[in-house]
C-alpha cells in the first residue's frame, strides 16, 4: 500500500505557500484547498489548487493550467501521464523530478493568473 501521507506532504509543500499569499479554504492532514481573491462573475472566488487524499491516491488540482493550457506545453511524458482531465495530477508515491516540475508548472501558473489579474 501506497504511503499517501508522504505523497500528501509533499504536494502540499509545493502548495502551501500560495495558500500563504491567496486564501486557503481548507487546510488539514488530508487536504489544502487554495482559492483566489478574486471575484468572478458568479460572485465566487476563482480557484487556483488544491491538494487532496483520495482513497487510492492523492490528487493535485492546479487551476491555472486549464484557463491557460499553454502552460503545459514542454510537460514530461512523465507528469502528462498522471494528468486526471484538464487540470488535475494523480500520485501514489513520491517522484522528487515529477514534485519539482509540478512546482515549477505552480510557479508558472501563479504567474499567469498575476499577469491576468486575478492575484
């Protein structure tokens, strides 16, 4: 069995600090949920990720990546594979070179939804 815990951990460390900066809804042992400041049109705030523990696996939700799929462009065959629809990664155990591209990709995305104005 898979140690979701430390896949959890992890992930959420490439999170945390956006939480830090935007506005995090939830934030427990099994999941970190990151909205924006920004107000959509629905009167909701936009999202931009979250990190939760499925029962098989551990789920990386980053937002950005869908309002701007050229974000993924140059992504590894490797971290493409554990692509769940259009914005969402699936893990069961750790990969510091998969951890540290989708850090980089969080980064990235930060980044648009700045250029945008949504942070």
């Amino acid at each position: 069995m898979a140690d979701l815990g430390a896949v959890f951990s992890d992930l959420r460390a490439i999170m945390a600090p956006y939480a830090a900066r935007l506005d995090s809804k939830k934030d427990d042992g099994t999941e970190l949920y990151v909205d924006t400041r920004h107000v959509q049109k629905n009167r909701k705030p936009l999202f931009f990720g979250a990190v939760q523990v499925k029962k098989a696996y551990v789920s990386y939700h980053l937002m950005p990546v869908y309002l701007k799929p050229e974000l993924l462009a140059g992504l590894s065959p490797a971290l493409k594979a554990r692509m769940q629809g259009k914005s969402c990664f699936n893990f069961t155990a750790s990969d510091a070179a998969l951890v540290q591209e989708l850090a980089d990709l969080t980064e990235a995305g930060y980044a648009s939804y700045k250029e945008q104005g949504f942070v």
